[in-house]
C-alpha cells in the first residue's frame, strides 16, 4: 500500500456495505413482487456482485455506500482495479459472508486490517 494511505475502519465499512445492499434489494423486490428471501437470494447475490464489479472498477474504487462514507478499493500497490479484479473481490464477498460474516469480522483481527475478499483480491479499503 503506497504511503499515506490509512486504512478504512470497519465501521465504515459496514456503513457502506449496509447502503449498497438497500441500493441493490429494490431491484429483486421490483422483479419478484416477493418479499421471499429463498426466492430471491440468487437474483439479491448477482445484482450486488454486478453492481459493485462495475462501480469500483469505473469509478475510483467507490460503490455508492463507499462514496458516502469517504473510502474506497484500492489494489495492495495503491492503484485503481480493474474490472477482473473487481470482480474477483465481488464473488468473494459472499465467501466472506457464508460462516456467519467470519470473512467480514477477519479484518478486526488481521494485521493488514484486511477481510478475506481483500486477501482474495490484494486489495485495501482506505479512506479517500
């Protein structure tokens, strides 16, 4: 990570996740008419991990909730993602989230302050 760059906090980014997911949901509960969540996981899962492959890959490293809340993704060297990269921390995500969001909570404990999609990925949430 280049020097001067600080780490985002894990309250940040729980804001954030937190505003990119009611971002995301209306869009399942438009095309379903269902507030069933078997029915709309799947389709819940692809429109945030296309939502955030294309907004941190276009726009800086920041989703809406990032943007928001001052930090953004950056690659481990500092630099902007790609949309390959982007895309491998968005699917990773959900490996995060399977045993009880352990993979989202590692960064509290990880010495690079980095959650398991971040390892996946090599990159960093900083502040902007």
């Amino acid at each position: 990570m280049k020097r001067g760059m600080k780490k985002a906090g894990f309250w940040r980014r729980f804001a954030a996740v937190l505003i990119d997911g009611l971002i995301t949901s209306p869009f399942i509960i438009v095309d379903h008419w269902s507030w069933s969540f078997e029915g709309n996981y799947a389709l819940s899962s692809l429109a945030f991990i296309v939502y955030e492959t294309i907004l941190v890959s276009q726009w800086g490293g920041y989703t809406v909730g990032k943007k928001i809340m001052g930090i953004r993704v950056v690659t481990t060297a500092g630099k902007q993602l790609d949309w390959v990269k982007s895309f491998v921390r968005a699917v990773s995500k959900i490996l995060s989230g399977i045993p009880f969001g352990l993979g989202y909570f590692w960064m509290r404990w990880d010495k690079k302050s980095q959650t398991w999609h971040d390892k996946i990925a090599d990159t960093f949430v900083v502040e902007a």
